[in-house]
C-alpha cells in the first residue's frame, strides 16, 4: 500500500489484506462450527424429548450417551474456532488502527493501544471497541476529509450483533448449567440453539464489516494523505485523546 507523506505522521502504512482474509476464513469457521453445534443440539434434544415421552422406559443410554458426545464435541470445536479467531482479529483490528492514525490522525479519540486494550476492560469492553472502530471508520473512508465519511450502518449492525450473540450467549450457558430436570433441559437446549443462532448472524456480519473495511483502506492509501483544509480544535489537535 503506497505511504502518505506529510507531517502529520511519521508511520508507515502496511497491507491489512492479508490478515482480513485470514479473519474472514476463520470466522466463516466459527460459523460452520455454529451451524455444527446447532444440529448437535437438535438431535440432543430430540433424544431427551423421546425419552420423556414414555417416562424413559424405552430410553436407549447408548444413543443418549453418544448424543451427549456428539454435542460436547461440536462445543469444543466453537471454543477451539472462536480462540483462533479472536487473536488473527485482533491482529487485524490493530493492523487497520494503526493505518488510519496514517490516513488521519485527527479522527480518533483513542489511541491505537486500546484497538486491543479495549477488549479486555471490564464493563467497558461493551463499548470501547466500537469507539475505536468509529475512528477508524472515518479515518479510512474514501475520499478523507474532503467528504462526509462512509455510512456507518454495517459497522453498528456488526457490533449490535456482536453484544447481543456475546449477552444471550452467557445467559444460555448459565441457564443450561443449572438445568436439572429434563423439562429444564429441554428449555436449556432452546436458549443455546437460540445463542448458536445469533453466533452465525454475528459471524456473516463480521465478516462483511472485515471485508468493508479492508477494502475502504484499500481504496483510502491509494488516493494519498488527508487534506486538511479547515483548523483543527485544540481537542482534536491531542487534548481530547484517550490516555
């Protein structure tokens, strides 16, 4: 990717293509992994279903036990996916901060740092991340500042994907490891297909937010460094930065 020149920077751009078509294969992985777990958890729950319908006198524990394998097998398939995916992710994230503080300094109110730091803030992790996406996302819209940046509603939709399939799915989880009986099982088995669900949604639009971006910082290095024609507020000149 050619390199803007000009005093507002001193890095260097570096190609974030390579790392969002890793991201884009892994996280159509994890979605493959949902889609997995999914049926898994159909079956489960069919088999516990028939069993309860004659009070278990005809269950086969054979069947029951291999169901029970089959969908342990495809949760440890989602965690292995998901692990593999969020550290090429974050590579990635990091990779187009870091070009967008190229392309326009000024339109961050975070510094790089938190593209991986924001993650992992408790409590704060639910929105810091999308702040930084924000900057980056005005930062590599085509054109610069000379023009209104790109529509933000993959972006939004991405993320609000993203805190719903991550709340509904330790709400799943917590209400399945507390089931007891097998009607409580059953309404268990419901919630996590539910999560599974909104796993791949949030997986397909992930990877059209990775694909938008990549692309847009494509198209923004190669039209050369912003053009700042206005003054530049003192907050955005620095002050206002996140520490």
């Amino acid at each position: 990717m050619p390199t803007p020149t000009g005093p507002q920077t001193t890095r260097s751009l570096r190609s974030p293509v390579g790392l969002g078509k890793a991201v884009c294969v892994l996280l159509g992985s994890v979605a493959v992994a949902d889609v997995l777990a999914l049926g898994a958890g159909v079956h489960s729950r069919q088999v516990l279903s028939e069993g309860m319908a004659d009070d278990f006198l005809t269950y086969d524990e054979a069947v029951g036990d291999r169901a029970d394998m089959l969908y342990q097998a495809s949760g440890s398939l989602q965690v292995l996916t998901f692990l593999a995916t969020v550290v090429v992710f974050l590579i990635w994230f990091r990779r187009v901060r870091l070009n967008a503080e190229v392309f326009d300094p000024y339109a961050h109110s975070m510094r790089p740092g938190w593209a991986i730091g924001g993650w992992f803030v408790p409590i704060g992790a639910l929105w810091l991340p999308h702040r930084v996406a924000g900057g980056v996302w005005t930062a590599s819209s085509p054109g610069g500042s000379n023009r209104p940046p790109a529509p933000r509603g993959l972006l939004h939709a991405w993320w609000a994907a993203l805190l719903c399939a991550e709340i509904f799915s330790r709400y799943a989880g917590e209400v399945y490891s507390d089931a007891q009986e097998p009607d409580e099982v059953l309404s268990a088995f419901a919630l996590v297909m539910t999560s599974d669900a909104l796993d791949i949604a949030a997986a397909v639009l992930a990877i059209l937010f990775v694909r938008r971006l990549t692309a847009m910082q494509g198209e923004r290095a190669a039209q050369g460094p912003a053009s700042v024609t206005l003054p530049i507020p003192a907050e955005r000149a620095g002050w206002g930065r996140a520490h």
